[in-house]
C-alpha cells in the first residue's frame, strides 16, 4: 500500500550514492486517529461494492427486499410494520433504491477520504447506521431475543456508528489511547464498559443462551460456503449443541473481564484488549462466516472485524511506542534506478 | 429493470477502457519526455483494464485466456522482483510494487478460475471454463479488501502520484506532485511540458485511474464469489 511509503522530499540532486547517502530528518508523531478512520472508510468501501452484487438489484424472496422482509418477524408490531413499509418500497423500485443505497456507501467511503468531507462523512455514516439498524437489520433481534454477541447482536452496523463518534476528527494526542482523544479518557472508558457490559448481558438473555438457537445461528449460514469454512461451521455447531449454554456463559464472563479493562493499569488493558480481539476474531470466522460474504449473501461484514478495530482505538499508548511514531523517511533514491 | 444490472457492468466495462486509454496515454506522454519511471505500472494497467472490460461484458472480450494469464503471470514476476528489489535497496518496508503484483496475481487467478469462486455464474464471461477448477472464496474476499484498501489509503496519501511511481521515485515530482508538507518538485529540474501532457501527467489523475482499477478488480473479485 503506497500510503506506508514515504513523501517524495526532493528530486535527485546528482548521483544516486548522494541520493542514498542523503537522510531526512524522522517527520512528526504518526496519526493513528486518521488511520483507523482510513480503515473504517475500507470497511465502508467493501459495504458499497457489497451492495451492488446482482441479487440485490431484484425482487422476490431472494432478492434484497425478501431479505429486508424477512428481518420484521419478532419485533413488535408497529416496527415489524415500518420494516416492511421500506422493503415494500424497496420491491418496487429495487435498482434506483438499491443503486441509492450503494452511492450512499461510496460517498461515506471517500468522503472520509478527504479532510474537508471527514466530518459530514462520519456525521452521514451515524444517520446511516442507525437506518440500517432498524431497516436493514430489524434492530438487531433484540426486540426477538435474538441479539447474541454470537450472531452480531446487537447489530454489527451499530458499532460502524460508534467508531464513527469515537474516531471523529479532533487535534490533540492519540494518547492515551486513540478513543480518548475525541470525547476524552473518562467518557470514552465509560463508552467501552457500558459497550461491553450490554454484549455481557445480551450474550445471557432471549436465545443467546440456548443451545438449538445457537446451533440453527450457525447452521442457518453455512449454506454456500467455501469447503473450509462449511467444515468449520460443523464443528461449530456441534460444539453448540453440546456446549451452548456454556459457550454463551464463558462469553458473557469475557466481555465483563473486557469491559472492566480499561480501568485496569496498562499492561493488563493490553492482555484484555488481546483477549477480547482473539475471540471476537474466532467468532468473526467460525460463527459469523465472515458476515456470510463467501457464500455470496452479504450486504456487510457483521461485527468481528469492526469490534476488533474497536478494540485497537482503545489500545494504551506510551511517549515511547511504536505504533505513534514514524520512522524515518528513506532516501529519494529512485526505485525505478535500482534495475 | 430487475435481475442482472448489466448497466452497472457495462458502466464498468467503459471505466476500465477509460483506464486502459488513460494510461497508454500517459505511457506515450512519458515517452515523449523521457521520464520512465511508472512505465511498468502504465502497462499493467492498460492490460487490465482492457482484460476486465472483457469479464465485465462478454462481447469486449478478445484473446485466448492462456494469452492473457501468461500475460499476468509475467506482471506478477516483474513486480514481485521490483518488489525485492526495492527492500533490498531501502531496507523493510511495504514497497509500492507489492500492489501491483498482487494485482496481477488477481488477474492471474480470475483468468486461471473463471467459474467464481462458489462454482456460480460470475459475469467474466469472456473467459474459458475450466471445469473443476473453482478459487477459493476467502481468497477473494481477502484480494479485494487489500484493493479497498489500496484504494482508500491512496487517495488519502500526501504523496501524489505515488500509485504509479512508488514514493522512492523522483522525477513523478517534476509534473507538480506535493508531499505532505505541500512542497513540490525542485522546479529548477523541470524541463518545459504542454499543458496537455501536465493534465495527462497530474498525479492525482494517476492516482485516480489506480482508485478506479482498484474498485472494479474489488467488485469484480466480490461477483465472482
């Protein structure tokens, strides 16, 4: 990626043992807020080409608007009704709405791109996100008892909000660590502890504790999956079905342990921070099948990849870390010259 | 309309060719002023966006499928090796050829699997089937989020024009390319060019055809899964 590169400083003054032997002075401290931005916009990026598979340019149960349909079964009526209202409209007029619905990606995508658009971009992406929550995902199954942290509860696209809010532009340090330089150290630890305390909770109550509901979470996905991932997905449902309730618990008591992390001097937020990436990675792959994209399905990724970015805004950060300093610029020496 | 948005392939089909003329132009250009560097790159991109106008609708195809994977195969090594090259000169770092030859790796493999990588049918229509021969879906999924990402950090970088020519190269300063302090190019070693051939060589307009090359090999590897 030519980003990890370095800026071109001058052309070559003479020969290329001057060019090589000519050094910079190292640039300034490295800007992870605007990296991680850049990586969620990637995100967003993969969301819009998403969008413009050929299902969801059609109608019918297969299409994009038997998918939104689908989503209303088990929330209260009056958004059950709101939910088929847009995917009504959706069947009408599926190739300007779904054609609507990706521009709008692409414009959030590279308008986090540019300084100027950063902060309408992210601002449109907390409205979005919060649209897809109640159109495109049902709320998340919370309202049916179905918002395991297993599947993606509360809803994946929530958290492209959240980060939205926790990575929006602001001067300063990224110390002590990214999330904080935005809304501050003490709201944005209270933002993860109450994040991870209601993925505790959700992980307990409604189905997300019960064996078969958890087995049909995996079993109902791994239609069309790659071989790998197909023999993956039965391991995993065989591990439901016999360590369900377990599973749901050991989860539970991981997002407690993540949630309290931050208050936790550094060295154990770090061990917390790892823990909460590694298996919300597993999760990511052998339960969530990465959001369902390999078999062909998906308008997005779910929520592994986006919680562990989450988890890396929350990384502590020292004077004397890696991560926020650059390292120095290589000389201009022209790499096309080295042949 | 419903059902297969050959629109949006033929909208594709037509950014690639802009590409493919894009960058034969700007080859010519280059030419004319004997500044080289990105050549490599200018090719690569004429090949493939000529190559995927053809995946992205049947009758723009042309070629022997074999033709153009050894086409690919040849990118790949060239860029790879560029790639060792520049580590070798520069120490550890993530070179700017790296993209491209993974770039040509994705054509290589959707040329070499024309099936989709779920055995479904993908929209490269102009290639020959191999029966039995299906690429893996996560391998994808995993080259077109790099593109994404390419494509994203791109547009973001400071270093105009880096997508053609890589940061080590000098010379992609001389047409006006700033670094992330907004200094330009030591002008005192820029020979006069047309306006026309500046345009055609603005660094954000190579960057640009890099996003769009991105994008639709992206969406491209994303129809095939």
């Amino acid at each position: 990626m030519t980003s990890t590169e370095v800026a071109v400083e001058r052309p070559p003054v003479s020969t290329r043992r001057n060019d090589r032997a000519r050094r910079v002075p190292a640039r300034g401290p490295r800007d992870l807020q605007r990296t991680f931005q850049l990586v969620l916009a990637t995100v967003w990026l993969l969301d819009a080409v998403l969008q413009l598979q050929p299902f969801m340019f059609t109608r019918g149960s297969n299409g994009f608007s038997g998918m939104l349909n689908s989503l209303a079964s088990g929330n209260p009526g009056w958004i059950a009704h709101t939910i088929t209202w847009n995917g009504s409209i959706v069947y009408h007029e599926p190739v300007l709405t779904n054609a609507l619905f990706a521009s709008v990606q692409f414009l959030i995508a590279f308008g986090i791109v540019w300084q100027r658009t950063v902060r309408p971009a992210l601002a449109v992406s907390v409205v979005w996100a919060l649209g897809v929550w109640w159109f495109g995902e049902g709320l998340g199954g919370i309202f049916s008892g179905g918002a395991t942290p297993f599947g993606g509860g509360p809803g994946g696209v929530l958290f492209y909000a959240l980060l939205a809010v926790l990575l929006w532009p602001r001067e300063g340090s990224d110390r002590p660590f990214v999330a904080a330089r935005t809304v501050g150290v003490g709201a944005a630890k209270v933002v993860w502890a109450v994040t991870w305390g209601l993925l505790a909770v959700l992980c307990l109550v409604g189905s997300g504790r019960q064996p078969q509901a958890l087995h049909d979470l995996v079993a109902g996905l791994d239609s069309g999956q790659p071989g790998w991932l197909a023999h993956l997905d039965r391991s995993t449902e065989t591990f439901f079905l016999h360590h369900g309730t377990a599973a749901a618990i050991g989860l539970a008591i991981v997002c407690l342990i993540v949630a309290s992390g931050v208050y936790l001097p550094d060295r154990l937020t770090q061990v917390t921070l790892v823990l909460a990436m590694v298996v919300f990675a597993i999760i990511w792959v052998a339960v969530q099948n990465f959001g369902g994209i390999l078999a062909g399905g998906a308008t997005d990724p779910n929520s592994g990849l986006l919680v562990v970015l989450l988890a890396l805004t929350y990384w502590p950060l020292s004077d004397h870390d890696p991560l926020t300093n650059r390292s120095p610029r290589r000389t201009v020496t022209e790499e096309a010259s080295a042949s | 309309m419903t059902g297969s948005p050959t629109w949006l392939y033929h909208l594709f089909a037509g950014l690639m060719l802009a590409v493919a003329a894009y960058c034969l132009l700007l080859l010519f250009v280059s030419a004319k002023e004997r500044r080289m560097s990105g050549w490599d790159v200018d090719i690569a991109h004429i090949a493939m966006g000529i190559a995927m106008a053809g995946m992205f609708i049947t009758e723009w195809s042309f070629g022997a499928s074999w033709a153009w994977e050894f086409a690919f195969f040849v990118l790949m090594i060239w860029f790879i090796a560029r790639s060792i090259q520049s580590i070798q000169e520069f120490g550890i770092h993530l070179p700017h050829y790296a993209i491209h030859a993974l770039m040509s790796l994705a054509m290589l493999l959707m040329f070499a699997f024309p099936g989709g990588a779920s055995g479904g049918p993908a929209p490269a229509m102009g290639m020959s089937e191999t029966a039995g021969s299906r690429l893996d879906p996560g391998l994808s999924l995993l080259l077109a989020f790099a593109f994404f990402a390419s494509a994203i950090f791109t547009l973001a970088s400071h270093s105009k024009g880096a997508s053609h020519h890589g940061t080590h190269v000098p010379d992609y300063a001389l047409v006006g390319a700033v670094d992330g302090d907004g200094r330009v190019g030591d002008h005192a070693h820029v020979r006069p060019i047309g306006v026309l051939d500046k345009v055609v060589a603005a660094p954000w307009l190579e960057d640009a055809s890099h996003v769009v090359m991105c994008v639709a090999m992206g969406l491209m590897l994303i129809l095939m899964i």
